[in-house]
C-alpha cells in the first residue's frame, strides 16, 4: 500500500493545473507543474499539501478575492478526496486578512472534502466571532458543513494543534453541540461524538454534567453520548458507566479462564476464553472490556483498554467469550519483550488478571 503522500503526484498536479487552465486562461500551467513537482521527493504529506498552496500562490492572481474566484470554480471538476484540503489550506495561508470572504470560501469547499484543519487557524486568531458563524453553519442543509461546524472546533482534534481556549471553557462550543446531537447525519454524529470525548480527557465533569440533560431515549443522542463518553468508560469511570446503566455492583462470577500460550512471541497472536456466570436473580446489563498492560520500550507497562462486548445477562446464564489479541508490530503500535498483564473488566471492575510473557522474534 501507497504511504498517503503519493496522493499528491505528478498525475495529480497534472489534472490540477489542467483544471485551473479551464476556469483561468492566463494560468502558466507548465510553469506550475514544474514548480510544483520539482521537490516532491523529499517532502512529507503535510509539507506536501502546504507546498502545494504555496505554489497555488505563487502562480494564481494576486487578488485574493480573484484567486478564491478561481479556485471555487475549479474544486467541483476534480474528484472528492483528501487531497482537496489543499484549498481550505490555501484560504487558511492567505486569507487571513479577508475574513469574511475566507470563511465563505471554507463553508464551500468543506463541501468537497473537509475544512477541519483550515478553520481552526482562524478559531485561534478569533475564537468568539469564529464560532459565532460556526454555529450558523451547525443550521446548515448540508451534511458536510455541519460536520465542520464540530470537527473543526474540536479541542484535540488530531493531526492539529490543540484549541486550549476551549480546552479551558468547552461551553465555548455548547451552543453547536446542542443543534447536532440529534442530527440524521451518522457524518456528523460521529463528529459530535469525538468532541465530546476529547472534552472529557480534560473535563469529564463538564461531560457528564452535559450529557445527563440530554434527551438519551433520542437513539441519534444515545448514540452519541455513548461514543462520546467511550474514554470515561475505559477508565472504569462509574459515574459514566452509571448513565448508561452499568451499575458496579454486579453479582457474576468468572470461570474457565484459559489462555492459550503463557508466552507469545512479537508478530504473533495469543487467545483468551472465559465464561461469565450470572449470580443474580435479575437479568444484568455488562460492559465487558479487556485490559492490556503492555512492555514500553524504556521499561514500565502503558495500559490499553479494548472492547469485548455488551450483553444482557439472565438470570444465573452464563455466555462464553473468546478473544485472540495480535502482537504484530503497527506503525502506531510497536511491541517489546517482557511481562505483560492482561485484565478482564466488567463494567470498569478487574475481574481477573492474569501475567505472560513477550518474546523476541527467533
């Protein structure tokens, strides 16, 4: 598979430029290419994007007003993808002194792609007036710039830099949240969803104090407060867990166990197994995680929650549950040897904690 980066290629900027051509006949095509691609080779994936609006610049009329002209004609004849950031990227490099004419140019563009990254520039030059035109595009018909009004505003939204404004104040942001969280769109639910969890890294009281004046017998609002609490509930948060009827005190016991090597090597898989028995005479609601306290590099353990699964469990039934767990090296995940622990969670409480043990490759 491609890294991400080869998006922006010579085939690319040769549509691109060809693009352009067509709405601006005094466009130097030619020229751009050449720019353009000359150092390609040795840029990232974010340096190629702004490398890309720099040219853009570079080679489109000085009139701000005139290039965005331009550039609103030209984004409907290429093709929605990722690489259409390149136009929100552009308006966030040379419309800061337009801001008017800038978030217009945004509303439309996110249309195509995404404005996500763009608009905060504009959030951590002016955050009131900001989010003043954001919460009109919460309003919006379309899907996509409703998203943005969320994503774009998230406090910790990845690949960006952090908003602390509202890191430190999220009712910043309140007024947004509450048009979306009924919203038709699974787009923009899942967009609402990740802001509330970034929130509740930093302000789980704020979250819970928000979430429990929320209508939850809405599915769409159920939905997304489940989601957006999915942190709180892999810290075993009770109060969180209590909202969605995960009480602590279950009556269950866990037998059974087995695990299917006492030690696996890096790039393997190990499997695990138990049953839960109900000792209750009323069925129970389960939010069964597993826990993983893997080896870092420097010596220590760093703790990662996975899912297992939700059940309703009757009254003294029990339910087999199996796992197999991979320690295959991931780019955003690399494995050392060691010993490592692994905890079985029922609604937040360790149930069971076994050891083994990670070997080297042979």
């Amino acid at each position: 598979m491609e890294p991400l980066k080869e998006m922006f290629n010579t085939a690319y900027y040769t549509r691109l430029a060809h693009q352009i051509k067509l709405v601006h006949r005094p466009f130097a095509s030619e020229k751009f290419l050449k720019h353009v691609v000359e150092p390609l080779d040795a840029l990232s994936l974010n340096e190629r994007m702004r490398h890309t609006s720099v040219v853009l610049h570079q080679h489109l009329p000085t009139d701000y007003k005139k290039s965005i002209s331009i550039l609103k004609e030209t984004i409907p004849l290429l093709q929605t993808g990722y690489t259409n950031l390149v136009f929100p990227d552009f308006v966030s490099q040379f419309g800061m002194h337009d801001v008017k004419t800038s978030l217009q140019a945004l509303h439309y563009f996110t249309q195509f792609g995404s404005a996500e990254f763009a608009i905060r520039t504009f959030l951590k030059a002016d955050i009131d007036n900001t989010l003043k035109v954001m919460y009109q595009w919460s309003e919006d018909d379309n899907e996509h710039v409703r998203r943005l009004s969320s994503e774009g505003s998230r406090p910790r939204l990845p690949w960006s830099f952090k908003l602390d404004a509202i890191i430190q104040n999220p009712s910043l942001t309140k007024p947004i949240l509450e048009n979306l969280k009924q919203d038709d769109s699974l787009y923009v639910r899942k967009s609402v969803a990740n802001h509330i969890n970034d929130v509740s890294k930093d302000k789980p009281d704020y979250v819970l104090r928000l979430v429990k004046t929320w209508d939850k017998q809405h599915p769409h609002t159920a939905w997304i407060v489940k989601r957006g609490c999915r942190s709180l509930f892999k810290q075993g948060d009770q109060q969180s867990l209590a909202a969605f009827n995960f009480t602590k005190d279950v009556k269950i016991s866990l037998r059974k166990f087995k695990l299917s090597a006492d030690s696996v090597k890096i790039g393997e898989a190990i499997t695990f197994q138990f049953e839960l028995l109900s000792k209750h005479s009323k069925t129970q609601k389960l939010m069964v995680d597993y826990r993983v306290h893997y080896v870092k590099k420097g010596g220590g353990t760093s703790p990662k929650v996975f899912k297992l699964k939700e059940i309703n469990l009757e009254p003294n039934a029990g339910m087999l549950i199996s796992k197999k767990q991979s320690f295959k090296d991931f780019t955003t995940r690399k494995h050392y040897p060691g010993k490592h622990a692994l905890e079985i969670l029922v609604n937040g409480e360790v149930v069971k904690r076994v050891i083994f043990v990670v070997k080297h490759k042979e």
